[in-house]
C-alpha cells in the first residue's frame, strides 16, 4: 500500500510517526507535501525511505490513500491541486472536520472518506472516527480501518454527528487535560506538593480511571458511587463540583458547534459559493 500525506503539521506528523513507529506503514510506503516544503523534507530526512514531494499533486500521484490533514481554510487549493492526478481507484481522506464529504465527491473523480483522528493516536490509542462516501466498497472501508486500527479503535459514524465525536474524542482530551492541569495546580497552590509529584499521580489516577470505563466495564456513575462514600469527603467535593460546573459543558458544546458551523460556512462558499442553510 502506497500512502500520501498532504500537510505534515501536528495531526499530519503525528499520523504518519504513529503509523510508522506501529510498523503499520514503513517509510518508502510514504509520500508527502506540505506548504513549507522544508518541513516535508525535514520529516522525510528523519525516515529515510520516505518521499517528500514538492507539489500535493506529487504527493497523490499513485497513492492508494491520500489523507488531506490541512487547515480549512486551505481545504480548495489543496484539491484544485490533486485533481487532475487522481484516479477512479484512489480514496482521498479528509480529516478536517468542517470540509464535508458531498464537498469533496463534488469535486474528486475519487473514493473519498473522512476521519477524525485524536493525539491519544500518538500513543496507539483512542478512537478514529470512520465516514465514508457512496462509492466506497466495504473491502476499501476494511483496508482504510484496517490501517486506522493499528494506531486507534476506528468506529463508523454518521457524518452529521461529526462535531459532537469530535469534542467526544478529538477536542476531548484537551478538556480533560485543562481540568486535570487545574487539579494539580490547586493542589500545588493549597498544600504545596511539588508540582512534578503531583502531576505523576494525576496522570496515573486518569489513566487508570480511563482504564476502569474501558477494560473495567465502568461507567462513569458506576466510578463516583464507588468511589463517594455516602458523607464522605469525595461525596462532598462531588457536590461542590456539580454545583459549580452546572451548565458548563452544555456551553462548551455551543461554542464548539458555532465555530464548527462558521468554518462550515466559509469552507462551503470556497467549494459552491453559497453558505449551508440550517444546523
């Protein structure tokens, strides 16, 4: 299997070092582009083998799948460029979240897919979440998950639940992160631990806890009756938790969608010149 990667920034770097480092993909499988092209060669010096092209066109050309890991704003160019080198075979991958699949079948004589990666795929982790135009044969959706599934547990979707996945899986471990970074600084502030200490045992305490919803069968109301003893001291900071957080992440999922609809819209008018009508 030949692989192209058109923009090699963070998520575009860290599929291709995940697949690699997984031996799902070795380096002459790989050729790739981005918009500084000495980017893509810098990350190709540090795999020998891997193909670093100076136009996107070169970077489809011939490839089996081509992931498209830019920004929205660039989504246009990046397929105005590839269009003329793409076969009927080929299946260009998107995964950005806001560029559509009817966007891209309206332009592309190609197989096209999008999926939703996460930076828990660093780390052979985590979900990829799997949409697929008409066209595409379920042995192709077997070959693309087959690739996904060595790096992350790829699960299917439908497209019009892409941004509520995307805070779920993508966006998610941001959130957490922010809210365990505010635990350890608490903790710092209040009693004075280290911070380095304190860090050690709030990365194993979620780890572990992600194992206990995952391999353990938990849910998370399975984890906090467990664990607050009725009067005790968790039950009483979980009170304090709900009162203070109420609402919180019902606004959070608002703003992620308004941001999501305004680059849907700009991204829209750049394919059909005329902005999406409702949700």
């Amino acid at each position: 299997m030949n692989v192209g990667f058109i923009g090699t920034g963070t998520m575009g770097s860290l599929l291709i070092e995940a697949l690699l480092a997984t031996g799902a993909l070795k380096p002459p499988q790989i050729a790739i582009s981005n918009r500084t092209f000495a980017k893509a060669q810098a990350l190709a010096v540090r795999y020998s083998g891997m193909r670093a092209q100076s136009t996107n066109a070169g970077a489809a050309r011939g490839a089996d799948i081509v992931f498209l890991c830019v920004k929205p704003h660039e989504f246009k160019k990046v397929v105005d460029d590839i269009k003329p080198v793409l076969l009927p075979s080929q299946m260009v991958v998107s995964i950005t979240s806001p560029v559509l699949i009817s966007h891209l079948e309206g332009e592309l004589n190609c197989k096209v897919a999008k999926v939703i990666p996460s930076i828990t795929n660093q780390v052979a982790s985590g979900a990829s979440l799997c949409m697929y135009g008409a066209n595409v044969l379920p042995e192709e959706k077997t070959r693309l998950e087959q690739l996904l599934g060595h790096i992350s547990e790829p699960l299917r979707i439908e497209e019009h639940y892409t941004r509520i996945v995307s805070d779920l899986s993508s966006c998610g471990p941001a959130f957490i992160a922010f809210l365990l970074e505010q635990f350890i600084q608490a903790a710092v502030e209040e009693t004075g631990i280290g911070s380095e200490e304190a860090r050690l045992v709030a990365s194993a305490m979620l780890l572990g806890t992600g194992r206990l919803l995952t391999e353990g069968g938990l849910t998370p109301s399975d984890i906090q009756t467990r664990v607050a003893v009725p009067g005790g001291i968790t039950a009483k900071a979980l009170g304090l938790l709900q009162r203070e957080t109420e609402g919180v992440f019902n606004q959070l999922i608002r703003t992620t969608h308004a941001k999501y609809r305004e680059d849907l819209d700009k991204v829209t008018v750049a394919f059909i010149g005329e902005e999406v009508n409702g949700p």
